[in-house]
C-alpha cells in the first residue's frame, strides 16, 4: 500500500519508512504538501531499471516505425519579433 509521509516524519520513522517500502510498496515524501520524493525497494528498482530498453529499440516497436516521414529540417528564416 502506498503511503504518504510528511518530510520530518519521515525523518523520524525513517527505518518505518524503508520497512514500509520493502514490504508495502513505494512511500511518498511530501513537503509543505507537494509530493517531492518516493521511497522504494532495492527490488523494486531492479525491475524498474531492467524492464527500460535501448531507445532504438523504443522505435524501432514504435507504430510509426517504417512509415514514410519527412524530418527534414525548416531551412526557412526566423520570425520577426513581435513587439507587445
């Protein structure tokens, strides 16, 4: 169960925190109310990394893969500013 925790209490009971991590799931650490950090297991973040692919690959699995596109680049001169 994903569980929120307020920066100092998370400080605190920060042992609760990794244990809560490891056998509940990730742990959210707020500040003055904005969710500004996560707390995780070491497993979970093994499957986190190992489940990302080469971004060729991404790609080349893409719908848009094989597709005729044109990305060329605009050669054309830049906009005037425009004053406000």
């Amino acid at each position: 169960m994903i569980q929120t925790w307020q920066l100092q209490e998370a400080k605190n009971k920060f042992s609760r925190v990794v244990e809560n991590a490891v056998s509940s799931g990730p742990q959210i650490i707020t500040k003055r109310g904005v969710e500004v950090a996560i707390v995780i297991s070491y497993a979970e973040y093994r499957k986190m990394i190992a489940s990302r692919g080469r971004l060729s690959e991404f790609f080349g699995h893409s719908p848009l893969a094989g597709l005729d596109i044109d990305l060329a680049r605009d050669r054309s001169d830049a906009r005037e500013d425009v004053e406000l």
